[in-house]
C-alpha cells in the first residue's frame, strides 16, 4: 500500500482535492455573492456592473449540467484542482510531499477552492499566466508572444485585480517593454479585451465610476489595517501562514520568473495594505498573491529540512480545523459560532417561505441584490433589487428584470415604513415579510449624465443635464400613475449621515426622445453644504427613491 501511494502520489493528491471539492460543491448551500454570480448567466453580457464577465460563463456552463449548487461551483472546482497543479509546474524544487503539504496549509486554497467567485477564476488564469511568462521571458518568439497576450486578456476578464501581476511583472523586468513581442502580446489583449471595454463605454463607464468615484470611504481606522494584516496571516494559513510568508519573502529570486514572483507577492500586498487607508479591504482581494506565496516558499523551506518538520507538523492541525469548518459549512453546529455560516443555511426554507407569502407574485427585494440573488436560485421566480438612494447601484440596475415588473402585481420584501425609517414595524420579518403592490413602477434606467453647470441663484439650485431613456419608457412616461414621478435632488450630508430631498419641476411625462438636453431647477436654501448630491427618482413605493445618476458635487464658491 505504501509503495502504490509514493508511486501513484499526485494522481491520488489531486483526485482527491477534486472529489472533496465536488462533496462541499454539492452539499454546501449558496453564498450571498455566489448566487448573485449565477444570476449574472442569466443575463449573458460582456460586462457586469461589479465584474468583468468570465465567472457567469463558468456558473452558467456548470449549472447547465446540474441544476443545483454542485453546477453553480462545478468548473469552479475543476479550475481550482488545476490551479494547484499549474503552481507546482511553477516551482523548481522536486519536492512534491512538501508542496502538498504547502498547499494543505493554507486556508484560501482549502476552504476558498470550492466558492463560485471571480477570484478562483483569476488564481487559475494567473497561475496560467506566469506559466506562459516562464517560457516566455526564456524564449521571445511569436508564438509565446501570442499566447501570453491571450491569457492576459483572460486573467482581465476574470476580475480586474489581474492587472496588479501584470504591473509588477512589467516592474520585475522593465526591459520588456522594449521588445516587440511584448506589444503582440498587449495587441492581442486589447482586441481580446476590446468587448468588454466597449460594453464600459455604452455603459458611461459604470465599475470605474463606482468603485472610483461613487463607493463611500470609510473614516480611516488603524483596526481597518490591523484586520488586513491579520487576514492575510489566517488565510496564509491558520497554522504555519506566518512561516509561509516569511520562507516566500526569504527566497532569493534568481530567475526571471522567480524575481515576477516576488515582485508580485509584495506589490500586491503592498498594495492593499496601502488601500486599507481608504477604507476596508476583503481579505479575498490578494488572492494572485498566493500564487507566489506557495512557490517561493516552497523553494525556499526544500533547502532547509529543519523548518520543514514545523510545516508537516501543522499539517494535521491545520485539516482538523479545516475539517471542522468544512463540516459546519453543510450542516448547521451552533457553538462553533461562525458569522459566515449565515449565508450557507436556510436559504432554500426562506424561498419557499417568500415563494408561499407571495403568491408567487414577482418580488421585489429593497437593497439586497443577495435575497433577490438567492430567492432566483432557490425558489426559481422571479425576483428584483430595487437599489434606492441610502443603497448603491449593482448590476440589477442594468437587467431587463425591472422592465417586466412595471404596471404589474409584486411582492415587495423590506418596506420599514420609508428609506430613511430602519426601524422594523412590529411583527415584520424583513427577510421574508412583504407587501403586495397591485401595480408596481420604478425606472432606474432613466439616467441624467453629462451633469454641469450646477448653479445657486437666489436659494434656487439649477442643474444642467442630459437624460437618456429606454425607448419602451416612452410611452410609459405618458400615463396614469408614471406621469407623476418626481424628478429630485438628493443631498448627502457626511457630518450628521443624513439626506434631504429637494424637488425639481422637471415633469417625465415632457421627456420625448431617448435623449434629450434639460435643465432641472428647484428650491435649494441650506444651511450646511452637502458633501454630494445625486438625481433620484420617485417611486411606487412612497419615501424609496431609485439611483438615476453619479454623484456631483455643488460649486465651491457656494
């Protein structure tokens, strides 16, 4: 037996990473993001609000095989089990048992493999990508040219933190930016990548707005960079990560791809660490930065055997924990006290609980693109997020979902009395607790752009716009109850974290053209400036105003 095991030790190594995965794939209930990435394949686009598209290509292709969370994470699983294969290509030392042992030890690529998120999609693709790299930066030719510039485009198309390996390797070997060959490989990126980037063109840009412009940062926190640091400590590994990171920033880098390695690891880390002064950064986000993490460290712990002992020690502590925690993921055991745990339980009680109140009504769910997300899954009616002006904007801004829903019957979940009201009602549930509206209305997709020439004459605010409208609005705008949606402008005071709304005379019912130039006036006489301002529209739904702009900010010499 011993000898069939050393004999047959990376079949079995990898078979069996797979087939764990594929256990706590089937068995372990969505998460909150998971299922949001499964509603992205059910709206087939070059381009999400939040990402770029390759994850609803994976979740959908997997849930066309299986109808159930198993579909959902199933090529997940297959890119993860190669991922780990590809990182040991990476690696020169011939060390096999330490790697697994490596790759045991830390907690993202055990309890992290299995999750249907961008970031598994990009582990694979940057582990791909530094392969290529490799054969690469040894031998420029056209070939290698051509097919590093393909593999760029599809570690950009998994999530945009791609672009970060791809600096520091360009910062690793700055010379590359004087062959020609590197300028194929960034051709074929840009026409591989051209669709996705026209998609953010007819789309005003609106990740980079967001994530740039629109996402509130929060008041700077030394715990913001405390939890960082420590997060990255507990998915290094709950064991040995400490040790793993120092043996990968021990490790000299004496090859090309070793020294891209290394650049990576830090920059990224850097990065981050940097980008916790703006605000909190999820622990998820470094995850190319593994990749490099297991190979220098691997090469650095084959030369010492003494430090070796302490990770095939941990190992066994480390699957205990992990054991533990896996187990917990599926069925639910109270004293361990998990917050995450949350999202994996009960969710397909609660659709069928909605499924139930609702009469099977559409619902419509009051910020919370993750019970919209889940409910579609679970339940498999339709559902909506309607994102109002206390939320944010996310890609059900953009579906045809809301287009379906207006003048008919709906079920709507999270009404507490207005949007500035948080306070439950007596006896409401507000996860599964609702509302039938008999005709149901919001337009989102009205959206007021090339905002300027804001101006304040004589305690009265003047706005110059252009508002764009779906064509199917048009003749909506016209009738009974539409005609008398009011056009408002928002204020947001960071000091007191509370909003006004001014009404502006702008009447929809006018709007004629899919794009039309106007001017939105209204009383505006405050006593404290705002921070920022943003064009919202009235609703069905009395006191929930629908996002319908960016944010602006008043003159300074107000």
């Amino acid at each position: 037996m011993k000898n069939f095991v050393i004999k047959n030790h990376r079949t079995l190594f990898y078979t069996a990473w797979f087939i764990l995965g594929v256990i706590q794939s089937r068995y372990t209930e969505l998460m909150d993001d998971e299922a949001f990435y499964w509603a992205y394949s059910r709206f087939p686009a070059f381009g999400y609000f939040e990402h770029p598209p390759l994850i609803a290509l994976f979740t959908g292709a997997g849930y066309w095989l299986f109808k159930n969370e198993l579909g959902v994470r199933f090529f997940i699983v297959i890119l993860n089990t190669a991922s780990i294969y590809i990182i040991r290509q990476l690696s020169e030392s011939k060390n096999d048992f330490l790697f697994y042992a490596i790759v045991a030890s830390i907690s993202l690529t055990q309890l992290g493999g299995f999750i249907a998120a961008p970031d598994n999609v990009l582990i694979f693709f940057t582990a791909l990508f530094f392969l290529i790299f490799k054969k690469f930066s040894s031998q420029m030719n056209l070939s290698n040219a051509l097919q590093l510039g393909v593999v760029v485009a599809l570690m950009l198309y998994s999530k945009y933190h791609g672009i970060l390996a791809i600096i520091f390797t360009l910062i690793s070997f700055p010379k590359l930016l004087l062959k020609w060959q590197t300028w194929i490989a960034a051709l074929v990126t840009t026409i591989l990548f051209f669709p996705h980037l026209y998609w953010q063109y007819n789309n005003d840009f609106a990740t980079v707005q967001y994530q740039l412009f629109e996402r509130n940062p929060e008041h700077y926190s030394i715990v913001i960079t405390i939890e960082y640091i420590l997060g990255q400590l507990l998915a290094a590994g709950p064991v040995i990560g400490w040790l793993l990171l120092w043996s990968a920033f021990r490790c000299r880098a004496d090859s090309r791809l070793q020294k891209a390695l290394k650049y990576s690891l830090a920059g990224i880390f850097l990065f981050f660490l940097v980008a916790t002064l703006n605000g909190v950064v999820e622990t998820n986000w470094t995850a190319p930065a593994f990749i490099p993490l297991i190979v220098l460290s691997h090469e650095y712990l084959d030369r010492r055997v003494q430090l070796q002992k302490w990770v095939y020690k941990s190992v066994p502590i480390t699957l205990i924990l992990v054991l533990l925690i896996r187990v917990a993921l599926i069925f639910d055991i109270p004293f361990l006290g998990l917050d995450i745990k949350s999202e994996f339980y009960g969710n397909r009680t609660k659709a069928i609980e909605i499924l139930d109140k609702s009469g099977q009504l559409p619902v419509v769910f009051l910020n919370s693109y993750q019970n919209a997300s889940k409910y579609l899954f679970y339940a498999g009616h339709t559902s909506f997020s309607l994102n109002t002006g206390n939320y944010h904007r996310n890609s059900y801004n953009y579906w045809q979902i809301e287009d379906s829903l207006i003048g008919k019957a709906a079920y709507v979940i999270g009404l507490k009395g207005s949007a500035l009201n948080e306070t439950p009602r007596p006896g409401v549930n507000s996860i599964i607790d609702g509302e039938r509206i008999d005709k149901y209305f919001s337009f989102s997709k009205i959206r007021f752009t090339d905002i300027k020439n804001v101006e304040i004459r004589n305690n009265n605010l003047q706005i110059h716009c252009r508002v764009k409208t779906p064509a199917t609005y048009l003749s909506l705008l016209k009738q009974a109850p539409y005609d008398t949606v009011s056009v408002c402008i928002a204020c947001f005071f960071k000091s007191s974290n509370t909003i006004s709304y001014h009404k502006t005379d702008l009447n929809l019912s006018q709007i004629t053209k899919e794009q039309v130039q106007t001017i939105l006036s209204c009383p505006f006489n405050l006593q404290q400036r705002p921070e920022k301002l943003r064009i919202e529209l009235s609703t069905c739904l009395p006191g929930w105003l629908s996002i319908n702009s960016k944010f602006f900010s008043l003159p300074d010499k107000y």
